[in-house]
C-alpha cells in the first residue's frame, strides 16, 4: 500500500501537480521501513504461514474474477444503526401457504 501511494506521487509529480512531500513521500516510505523490518524479525514459520495465505487468496481473487477479466467485488458495509435491507418486492408477495 505504501508503495501505491509513493507511486501515485511520482506519476502527479511528474504531470506537474505537487503534492505534500511528507505526506506522499516520506511517511510512506518509513511506513514501509517499518514494515520491512518487522517481516525480517518473523519466524520462518510465519512466513511460510503468510506466504500460504497470500497464495490461497491469490488464486481465490482468480476465481471470483473469472482469471483477472472481471473486477474484484467491492466490500460494503453498513452502520450499525442502519435495518437490514429491505426485501425485494417478489419476495414480499410470496406468502407460504397452510
């Protein structure tokens, strides 16, 4: 993710729109310090761990997008003070029977 945003950066940079340099630039590249040296103190059994689950979900996000030709579905998520959706207007009309 901090490589997206320090990529972004770069591309806006060079079409001429400046951005904040700490923000797209400096902040992620410490974040992804961080990162980098939190995954060399792991285990090799978490790594191997990791790298399976990243394998796993790999091949699922294939699947779902039929090979990468379809984009990945969205995630949406409601606030805990909203109803349940409401029912579609067929289902509404259809009354089990005694």
């Amino acid at each position: 993710m901090n490589l997206c945003v320090i990529a972004y950066a770069v591309r806006q940079w060079r079409s001429g729109t400046r951005h904040s340099r700490l923000r797209y630039f400096l902040l992620p590249v410490a974040g992804a310090a961080v990162d980098v040296y939190l995954i060399t103190q792991l285990g090799s059994t978490a790594v191997e761990l990791g790298l399976g689950w990243l394998a796993i979900g790999i091949v699922w996000l294939a699947v779902i997008t039929k090979g990468f030709r379809r984009p990945a579905p969205e995630l949406q998520l409601r606030s805990a003070g909203e109803d349940a959706p409401a029912r579609p207007a067929s289902a509404a009309a259809v009354r089990p029977t005694s």
